[in-house]
C-alpha cells in the first residue's frame, strides 16, 4: 500500500537527499565507533539517588 502511494506520489530530490545523508552520518558514526572505540567522556556515570 505505502510503495503505490510512494510510485503515486514520489518524494522530491532534496528529501531523498536529505534521508541518503542522515543514514550516511550515521552509518559514519558507527564506522568510527568501531574503529577507535566509545570515549570515556561520553560514557555517563551512574549518580546513586538515594541518599
């Protein structure tokens, strides 16, 4: 249902664009994420609560 209403009514250029470099940058991140590993800076620390 959704690919005739999509082969109907195509997205323009510049969404199919836009969708292709999200995935890219993502797909980027993931890359280098394997590659050098997760740094310790952006690990976040548990904070106990209860006190």
């Amino acid at each position: 249902m959704m690919m005739k209403r999509w082969a109907q009514n195509p997205p323009s250029h510049a969404k199919i664009k836009l969708v292709f470099g999200i995935v890219a940058f993502c797909l980027l991140l993931a890359g280098i994420e394997a590659v050098w590993g997760w740094p310790d800076w952006l690990t976040p620390e548990r904070v106990n609560a209860r006190r």
